[in-house]
C-alpha cells in the first residue's frame, strides 16, 4: 500500500516539475512536433523515473576506538497490543487515503472503458464496408476521429463535411487517437493531480495545431477556415477520447495559432532547461538511497579470521557434539543475524596511544575492574583480546542473551545501537557506553548484554597484559 502511494506521489511531482518547463517555456511555440513529443516523453518519463535510485554511502558520524565487531540483528514479532498503539495511528487515514484513491482509479478506468465501449458499438452499428467515414445523427458535435474512423454529423452540408474531414484525416494519419488513450489512462491513476488534466488540455490543443495547420497548407483560405471554425464553435464533442472539431474550448487559441509567426529551429535550445530540472526533482525524491556505511567498511581491515555468516538461536539448538554449530532454527524468543566480516582499524602509529576513555550517563563501570589503571586503553595491540570460542562464539553470545524490551515493542520502536566496552587486563568488561542510541530501552539493553560477558583472554602489548577498546553494532529490528 505504502509503496504504490509513494510510487504515485513521485509521479505526480515528475509531471509537475515537467509541466512547468513545457509552460513557460514551450507552450507559445508553433514547433507542434516538438511539443508533441515533449508532451509525451514526459509523461512516460514520469512513469519510469521513480523507478531509478542511485545508492550512496552516509557514513557514520562517530568516532571509532578499538576493534569493531560484526553487526548483530536483534529480530522479534510485534506483539498483539501493538494494533492499538503508535503504528496503527498512523495505520487508519493511511488506509483511507489508499481507500478513495483506488475508488477514483476504479471510477475512471470505467468510464475509459464505458467510453471505448460505446465508440465500438457506434463503429458496428453504422460503418459501411469499403469505408472509414461514419455518418451519425442526435450527437451535438460537427464531427471527431476515433479507432480509425471519421465521424461526420448528418446536418452538416456538403462543403462543411469536406473541410472537417480533411480536419480529422490530419488526426488519423498521425495517430492522436493513441495519444488519446494514452494519456487518458495515465489521468486514470493520476485522477488528483490536477497538472495530469493541463497536460491532457495541452496535448490536445497541439493535435488540433497539427490539423488545423495540415488543412491550411493544402491550401485552404485561413478566413473561410476560421468561419468555419466559429460556425461550430458551440457544438461540443461526444466522446471524451476524441479528437473534436468543434471543442469549443480551444477555438480561440486554434484561430491565434493560425496566424502566429512560425517558431524558428533554435528555439528548441530551451529544451536543455529539462536537464537541471529533473535533476532537481530526481535529486529531491528518488536519486539516493541511503545506505549507512558501516565503520567497518571506513577503514582498512587487519589481517584476522573470517568469520562466516551465521544465524544466531537459542542455546538448547546447538548439539554437545558439535559445540560451534549454529542451527538455522529460529529460537521462539528472537532470530539473531551477525554479517559475515570482521574488520579492525589499521594499527596507529607505535607511540600513539588511544585517547582518555569517554564516559557518558549510559556509562557502567564494574567495581572489580575500577583499579584496572595500568594504562589508558589501547585501540589495537600487538596480540588482540581472545573471546572464549573465537569472535563467533562472542557474537552468539550476544545475539542469544539480548533481549527485545517489551515497552519498546509495544511503542514499534526500532534502531542500531553501537556500544564501546573495554576489555581490560584482567580480561573483564568495563566503561559500557552507547555511542550511537536508537532509544533509551534499547540502549539500556544493550548496555546490560555487553555488561555480562564472560571474561576473555586480555589483550597484550610487549608482552604485557593491557586493556583495549572493542565496539559492538546491535540492530533491533521487529517483525
């Protein structure tokens, strides 16, 4: 629902921001052809442009201190109660919106139909063989083309019916019917917006253009013309998908165009203004997708073990004989992703030390490790900090005890959250802090998980026992 809505809304401001160069500076021109043309390139443009998305990184504005970690994906259903909070506010004038623009879709895709319909039945009941001109009476028009067909009012005389046939010969031999339907079908779904009518008005009048201008360089008197024209000026069209003779609502820009000054070739150049204006509309709605750049793909990875991707369950899924399998069974609390790289920041130079520790209020410091002021913690040393299993089994760890907060599931609250921990001498974890939140549950949550992980093998820098900083991304994602 949401996709076609949006799909729709970036159609209409497409056919608005083209609308707008056709106007200013197009429609005064006496270059039909071209205009023609324009018209309908940039409705199907229109269409297709929405579709075409160029992807570009954001990085992450962060700092980064130590070894980053795989992403975790924390994933949970909503919960029941969820149909009566924040998301189904938003839910209800969604749906009715959804709701009245199929209802108008409906509306006028029939009457497409119902028109078609009825031009196909008056085609078989009064066509005669060897013939394309139609005679019809009861209809208020002097005559229109259709599928094909001329249709010529019986009260005409003679020498009218010749002149508005030669009229509607000029729309049959270059197709307008098809512009028609066309463009008839495009107001079907873009039934609101009222720059699809300007567009179907203009690409009309440049059909009537095209004729009139045929006719007058056969060599028809422009005055017996222009009578002729006002002579039928109140009889209006029978069927919407026409070409109408008599439209009375283009009479008078038909008469101004027959006598304007011919638009010379260079005026063309103005069609170059299209390039930054599409580029402005594409820029502004569907040009970017937005791909956050993980800080593992800002810097250069150190040689270490792949780890590859896995799928993290509940603990009871993996077999006492095979201690590092990882079942693809989805546990009944939550599925845990981690991707499949893990990157360290290049190593700094030998005499650069990481800088003073940042704490903030989601800052937890454990009692045990607060005399662990041996050194500031290192970003990299020369032997990493060993998690017991490996870099997997650290990662598992954290997918299989993070729980989704309740107050957050009910709030259809989701997000990444980074945390940076300290892996001290000792080989315990200190100075949690959040560096990116999402939302203070999850922050809290994620907070609590890095807080209870088991001790691992400290890092070592000469030798030595030192304390280093790690980083962790976790997703909370729901269902």
């Amino acid at each position: 629902m949401n996709t076609l809505l949006i799909y729709t809304i970036k159609v209409a401001v497409y056919l608005i921001a083209l609308y707008l160069v056709y106007y200013f500076m197009l429609s005064r021109d006496t270059s039909y052809g071209r205009n023609r043309a324009f018209i309908l390139i940039s409705l199907i443009s229109s269409l297709i442009l929405p579709f075409i998305t160029f992807q570009t990184f954001k990085p992450l504005d962060i700092q980064f201190f130590g070894k980053f970690l795989s992403e975790v994906l924390i994933t949970t259903s909503k919960i029941g109660s969820d149909a009566s909070g924040t998301g189904s506010l938003a839910a209800g004038p969604m749906q009715a919106i959804y709701s009245i623009y199929i209802i108008g879709v409906i509306v006028l895709v029939f009457k497409l139909l119902i028109d078609l319909a009825n031009l196909l039945f008056l085609i078989i009941r009064q066509k005669k063989k060897g013939s394309r001109i139609i005679r019809f009476h009861g209809f208020n028009t002097a005559g229109f083309s259709a599928m094909g067909y001329i249709f010529i009012n019986n009260r005409l005389s003679t020498e009218e019916a010749v002149e508005i046939i030669k009229h509607e010969q000029n729309h049959l031999k270059r197709n307008h019917f098809i512009d028609i339907i066309f463009i008839e079908a495009i107001k079907a779904f873009q039934w609101f917006n009222p720059v699809v009518y300007l567009f179907n008005r203009s690409l009309r009048a440049i059909h009537e253009y095209q004729a009139d201008q045929e006719c007058l360089n056969s060599g028809v008197p422009v005055v017996n013309y222009q009578s002729l024209l006002l002579s039928q000026v109140f009889k209006s069209g029978a069927f919407n998908l026409t070409n109408s003779f008599s439209n009375p609502s283009l009479i008078k820009k038909r008469m101004i165009m027959m006598t304007k000054k011919r638009t010379s070739a260079l005026a063309s150049i103005k069609l170059l203004i299209v390039v930054p204006a599409v580029g402005l509309v594409f820029l502004a709605i569907s040009a970017y997708k937005e791909i956050p750049k993980s800080p593992e793909q800002q810097i250069v990875p150190l040689t270490v073990p792949e780890v590859s991707s896995i799928t993290l369950t509940s603990a009871e899924s993996i077999t006492a004989s095979e201690p590092n399998a990882l079942s693809s069974k989805p546990s009944a609390r939550s599925k845990s992703v981690v991707k499949s790289e893990i990157m360290v920041p290049p190593p700094p130079p030998p005499s650069t030390i990481a800088s003073e520790p940042i704490l903030n209020e989601n800052t937890e410091v454990k009692e045990e490790f607060i005399n662990d002021t041996e050194s500031t913690p290192f970003v990299v040393v020369e032997e990493m900090p060993a998690f017991p299993g490996g870099d997997s089994e650290l990662l598992k760890y954290i997918g299989e005890n993070t729980q989704y907060p309740a107050g957050a599931k009910e709030k259809n609250i989701q997000g990444r959250v980074i945390v940076r921990f300290c892996i001290t001498s000792k080989g315990g974890v200190n100075q949690a802090s959040v560096l990116k939140g999402a939302d203070p549950e999850l922050d809290a949550e994620a907070i609590r998980v890095v807080n209870t992980l088991p001790t691992f093998k400290p890092g070592k820098q000469g030798g030595k026992a030192v304390p280093v900083w790690y980083m962790v991304p976790i997703t909370f994602s729901l269902k």
